[in-house]
C-alpha cells in the first residue's frame, strides 16, 4: 500500500477531501521525523513505539573481496509492535497459515 493508497482510504473513511487528508497526513510524518531526529521516542498506545537505536561500529567483510571492512557507527529507528496490532495482525494472519 502506498502513501496515495493511504490517503484515499483515509478521505473515504473520514469523508473528507483526499487534499486535506494529504496535507494532515504529510504533517503527521513531519512531525515524526522530527521528534525521532531529536532523538527522542514516539509511543501510541496500542500501536508501537518509534525510537532511535544508536548501533556502534563493526568490522563486516567484502563479500566480493573478501577484504575486512570496518562499518561506522550509525542511527537507525527501531519500531516495537503494540500489544493491540500484534493481536490484530495475529488474528488476521489466522486464517492463512502464517
């Protein structure tokens, strides 16, 4: 599903138009890459929580040359499913055999 998708979905359930949709979705991600460039943790209760991992440097090899490489260290975000989507993706998931 793409951002568009989202939008659409959005409009139709809030009965509104998908440009204004578009712009309060736009400024909710805004606002998360925000708070998360802050470094700080974003928690929605029942969905997940969004925060910063700080991973340290690592040696890691080439695999085409085999030669060692030395990876610096990095930010990435990490997100934890809340207790609520993990039971809902679980339920949905039930009835395929995932």
């Amino acid at each position: 599903m793409t951002r568009k998708d989202l939008v659409i979905r959005l409009a139709d359930r809030m009965q509104m138009e998908p440009d204004e949709v578009r712009a309060c979705f736009d400024a909710f991600l805004d606002v998360i890459v925000d708070v998360l460039g802050k470094g700080e943790r974003i928690e929605i209760r029942g969905f997940g929580i969004f925060q910063i991992q700080e991973r340290t440097s690592r040696k890691t090899r080439n695999p085409r040359s085999g030669e060692e490489v030395v990876v610096g260290p990095k930010r990435t975000v990490r997100f934890k499913m809340g207790k609520e989507l993990r039971e809902r993706v679980r339920e949905a998931g039930a009835g395929t055999g995932v």
